[in-house]
C-alpha cells in the first residue's frame, strides 16, 4: 500500500477571500485568492453595458449564467461571430485566441473559472476605450500598483 506523501501544512489557508474589481460595464468579484494557478469570479454586469470584444492569447474561461440575461458572442470555427443567448443550467467556454464577448440584456451575474490571470487581453473593440489589458495594465486597472 502507497504511503501518504508529507504535505507543507505552512502553505495551508484558512482565512475566507474576496476582492471587489470595479469595471466600467459593473464589476467583478474574485473569490479565488491571486497566485492561486486558477481564477474563479463573478461578472455582474450592468443591462445594456458589453464588455470588450477581446481575444485571450493565454487564457482559457468557461462561463455559468448565475440570473438576468445575457448574450455571448463567441468566433466560431469559420471565423464568424455566433450572437449565444446564454442559458441557466449549461457552461459555455472560450478557448485561445477566440474572439468573445459579454453583452447583458438585464443586470446580470456570469460565473466565470478560468486559467490564472495570464498574458494579454486583447481588446479588439471596447466602448471605454480602454488599452489591450498586459500584465501590468491589469495590475493598474486593479488598483494594485
């Protein structure tokens, strides 16, 4: 029989987290802790409001309607964008270098678990005029500079 490996119990965390992310479109809530090779969070987004049409050259999401209305809008493989009214009850993902977007209908909440905070966004249209969102871009954006 295999014996139990020793784990690091100085690495242990038992302290709950959140942090709260302003956007222009809402916010986001991060309830997985940064560092972690996994992000976990919330998008509420504002009805009417869109986030960036945007390209990941890393990062990979997967994306759960938690309530209100919301329209992805996700490259298919012909290289055309498929306008989804996203569903409760199904997952839908993005993978590298899929053009993707968030429109919400109503006020509304999309969980969204995905690779760590990787690499550069691409935003490829964006209603704020924000710039592609680099490593530190993010890190400004976050308040954490």
């Amino acid at each position: 029989m295999p014996t139990m490996p020793k784990f690091d119990k100085s690495t242990f965390i038992t302290k709950p987290y959140v942090k709260r992310v302003e956007k222009p479109w809402g916010y986001e809530i991060h309830w997985v802790p940064e560092g972690m090779p996994y992000m976990g969070k919330i998008l509420h987004i504002d009805a009417n409001r869109r986030l960036s049409l945007q390209i990941h050259d890393e990062k990979q999401e997967t994306y759960w309607l938690l309530n209100g209305e919301c329209n992805l809008l996700i490259e298919n493989p012909e290289g055309e964008i498929e306008t989804i009214k996203m569903e409760k009850g199904v997952s839908y993902t993005t993978v590298v270098g899929q053009k993707h977007r968030h429109e919400a209908v109503t006020d509304c909440d999309v969980m969204e678990a995905s690779m760590h905070e990787v690499g550069t966004t691409w935003r490829i249209e964006d209603d704020y005029s924000r710039p592609n969102e680099t490593p530190e871009q993010r890190k400004k954006e976050r308040g954490e500079v």
